[in-house]
C-alpha cells in the first residue's frame, strides 16, 4: 500500500465534510430567506429625480440587516443580507445605500424611527460605536436594522444629529416596553416561598399529625423498655 494514500483519503474526506457543511449553511439560509420573504413583503423601490444630498456621500460597508431588536437574526431575503461595499447618502426623501453587486436599498424618511452608533449587528461585534445602525419599518410593518461600517467614522455625528429627537423617543419607547414586560413577568412569577396561603392550614395539620405520630412511638418505645 502506498505510503501517501491514507494522507489522499483524509483529505478527501475532509474535502467533503466541508462541503457537506456549507451545504448546509445554504440550505439553512435559502430556508430562512423562504420564511421570512412573507414576514418581511415587498421593499421600497428608489424614487426617480432625487435631489441633492443633504449628508454623504460616504463610503463604506453595508453589513446587513436583522430583525429589530434583535441585532444577531440576519434578514435572507435576495440578496437583501449580503455583505457588499456601500456608497450611503442622505436625501430630503430618505436614505440610499448604493451596494457593489448588489440592489441598492432605499429607505423612505417616513420610515426611519432611529439612527445611532452600535458596536455590533448581523452576527458582526466591532469596537465601541463601530457601525452606524438605521432601525426602519417596512410597508409590512416589519422593523428592521441595517448597518453600516463608514471607510471614515468621523462622519457618524453628521449622520446621527439630524435624528437625534427621533431616536431618543424610539429608545424611550422601547425601554419602557421592556420594563413593563418585566414587571409582567416578575408580577405573573410564583412567590419564592413554595406553601401556597390556601395550603396553610392543611400544611398546619400534616405537621400536628407528624409530631404527633413521633410522639406517640417515643413513648411506646419507654414502655417496651
């Protein structure tokens, strides 16, 4: 048997271990994409004759987008959550990311209820205020986040300031939301004592009935002696 054999079949198997494995993944990711195609609806189209700029444009890397709040569940849909360098500008009517290779995405001012500085998004953790975050909601009502990495992040304040007003209400709103919730949740939990009020008296006679039981074979055991 030839000596570089065994060291052919390892890497063939290994050849095809990666292989079923990223076989997976993009089965996982077109299933994903299907699920929530209907969730997500149909997305706005840029509008014809934009204006001027008002910020931008800038460059940089659009990261993805995930399904607000939560900064790790990536929207799948097309190719709406691949990574690509972005040209961004801000409009009068809304915002552009220009992506190379993929469809730009337009997203509407109406729609916009935040624009802050995040460190991580679409399983992606930067250094502290490394990504610039647009929280908007689809036609569908879906809330989205999409994220940016500037090439120059010295221009997040031009970019955060005009939203200011708006993201400090929606950040308001959502921790308050929270709080209630907890509050919901800490009221709806069982007191840390496990005897119920009801079973209080019952509990009462199961003790009696115990010490009296131990009572009485203390003092039989007397008698026997």
């Amino acid at each position: 048997m030839n000596s570089w054999l065994p060291d052919v079949i390892l890497v063939v198997c290994a050849l095809l271990l990666w292989l079923g494995l990223v076989s997976l993944a993009l089965r996982g990711w077109r299933r994903r994409g299907r699920a929530q195609a209907e969730q997500l609806g149909e997305f706005p189209s840029v509008p014809a004759g934009l204006g001027a700029p008002l910020t931008g444009p800038d460059t940089g890397v659009y990261v993805g987008s995930t399904l607000a709040p939560r900064w790790a569940t990536r929207v799948a849909v097309a190719d709406f959550g691949d990574r690509a360098e972005t040209v961004f500008s801000r409009y009068a009517e809304g915002i552009l990311l220009q992506r190379a290779g993929s469809s730009d995405i337009w997203i509407p001012q109406e729609a916009i209820t935040a624009v802050r500085t995040e460190n991580r998004l679409a399983g992606k953790v930067m250094t502290r205020d490394g990504l610039l975050v647009i929280r908007w909601i689809l036609p569908s009502g879906t809330e989205l986040d999409s994220g940016i990495r500037a090439d120059d992040k010295t221009v997040y304040p031009s970019w955060t300031e005009p939203y200011r007003a708006i993201t400090e209400r929606t950040l308001a709103a959502f921790e308050a939301a929270d709080s209630e919730s907890a509050d919901s949740e800490s009221a709806d939990s069982p007191p840390a004592d496990s005897t119920s009020p009801d079973a209080g008296p019952a509990a009462a006679s199961t003790g009696e009935q115990t010490r009296s039981e131990t009572n009485t074979s203390t003092e039989t055991k007397r008698k026997q002696s």
